[in-house]
C-alpha cells in the first residue's frame, strides 16, 4: 500500500512514519518544505503525477495563540491546505485520514462530547480546523476524520516539562481547563489499525480515556518520573492568553485507547 503523510515532520508525524515502516507500508513522507500543501499549482502537479492508496493528512498550523493574530495563516494551512489534499484523495478516489481537534468544541459542556454534538469553537485554531473537517467531508465520501486532543510524544508538552525539572523546582499550572492527555503512539496505531482493517468511513474521536486538567497531568508527569517539583494549581484567569480555551473539552472515545495514566506511565518509563 502506498501512503502520503503531509506535516510527516510534525509531533504526530515522528511517531507515526516509524510505525508505518515497521508494518511494511510504502509512504511518502511530506513536510512544507518539499510540498506546500497551500501552494494550490504544485498540488495540482504532484496531482497528477503521483499513484496513491491512502493519505494520511496531519499538516497543519497548530499554534493556538499565534493563530488569533494570524487568522488568515491558520486557515490557509488548516482549510485550503486540506481542500487542496482532499482533492488528491477525490481524484485518485482513495481514503483520507485528516486528524483533527477536540477545540471544535466550546467546552461549555458538562459531559465528554459525542461525534454528533454541534460545533461552536471559540477560537480562530478551532474554527480553522473545523473548516478542515467540511473541506474533506464535502470533497469525497471515503474519509476518517480523527479528533483528539492534548497531544504528547518526543519533543511535545510532556518532554518540556522534564526538561523544565532540572531547572526549577515549582511550576503554575491551570486547573480549570479539562482535557484528556493524549499519546502520539497510542494514535499512530489506532491510525494504522484504520488503514488495515478499512474501518467504516466518518468521524472518530480518538483520544486516550478519562481526563485530567493540566494541573493534573503535570503533576502525574513529575510523578510517574519522580522528579521533585511543586505544581500550584491557578485559574486560567490568572493566567490570561491570547487564544480562548474551551474549559470542558474531553471527548467520548468509546474507550478506543487506553487510560491516560497508563500511556503516560508507559511513556515515561520507556524515557531514559
């Protein structure tokens, strides 16, 4: 089977070609600088020229806060970037796979949302990747659109915080913002699983289960590694940023994958 991974070179990316190799797949993989998913006449080129089984499409402008200032670059990346590779998929008539984000959601819910509750993101991130999601349902029926949330793997949020421990010894962390930690490796096989198994097409939220506001999650972190830190849990008011967060955003995997306690204990146990 061969495969294309646009944003290859991103947190998810540097998970999941490993993988990919590992099963025995073909795959191309791609980064904005050898293609510009943007870039409307070199996607028309590549078009044509290239012979597909499956895209994996994971490129895209995921700065939360510079996106409030930079509207116009989210949403070149995140809706015509994706209107630009649902096209391949549409031509060459073959699944595509476009994860998305759990900030499609306004968070004003009490309970973990289900694929079916009605969008309203809060920010211009959201809202950009939302129109991802229409670009590629609009564009061909053969599509998986995978939200998740909260993710970590080499290099991401939870690496920071280890790398932050042999510097400081107390850090502030917002409580009252509701998530689920997610692993990039627990995703790229739930991701490769969907490709071998052609699971029926439409959207899936994918995430790890349970939840845990990020106060919660670093602490576990220092935990799980034994490192020695104090975590003072604020509001996110005290800590004010550009880009509004949705305060409730867990989302109702069906216990696709595992607890997130155990991924991450996993996680770290496996980091020297």
């Amino acid at each position: 089977m061969r495969i294309m991974v646009t944003g290859a070179s991103g947190l998810l990316g540097k998970t999941l070609c490993p993988i990919l190799e590992e099963e025995g797949f073909q795959y191309w993989a791609c980064n904005s600088k050898i293609f510009d998913v943007t870039n409307t006449k070199m996607v028309k080129e590549i078009m044509n020229k290239i012979n597909l089984d499956f895209i994996v499409h994971l490129a895209g402008y995921t700065n939360i806060d510079l996106a409030e200032d930079n509207p116009e670059l989210a949403f070149s990346v995140n809706q015509l970037g994706t209107r630009n590779i649902a096209r391949i998929a549409k031509k060459h008539d073959i699944p595509i796979l476009y994860v998305s984000t759990n900030n499609v959601f306004d968070g004003n819910s009490t309970t973990p949302y289900k694929t079916t509750d009605v969008t309203n993101p809060i920010n211009v991130y959201g809202k950009s990747k939302l129109a991802g999601e229409r670009e590629i349902i609009k564009a061909t029926k053969k599509h998986y659109i995978l939200r998740t949330s909260w993710l970590y793997g080499t290099g991401g949020y939870v690496d920071a915080m280890l790398t932050f421990s042999n510097f400081k010894k107390e850090i502030s962390v917002v409580n009252d913002q509701i998530g689920c930690p997610t692993s990039c490796e627990d995703l790229s096989r739930k991701i490769v699983e969907i490709i071998k198994e052609n699971k029926p097409y439409g959207i899936y939220h994918v995430t790890s289960s349970g939840s845990a506001s990020w106060a919660e999650y670093t602490k576990k972190i220092f935990e799980f590694k034994k490192r020695n830190v104090e975590v003072n849990a604020i509001d996110k008011s005290d800590f004010p940023r550009p880009a509004k967060r949705p305060k409730y955003c867990v989302l109702d995997n069906n216990n696709i994958l595992p607890d997130w306690k155990n991924s991450l204990k996993k996680y770290l146990v496996a980091k020297k």
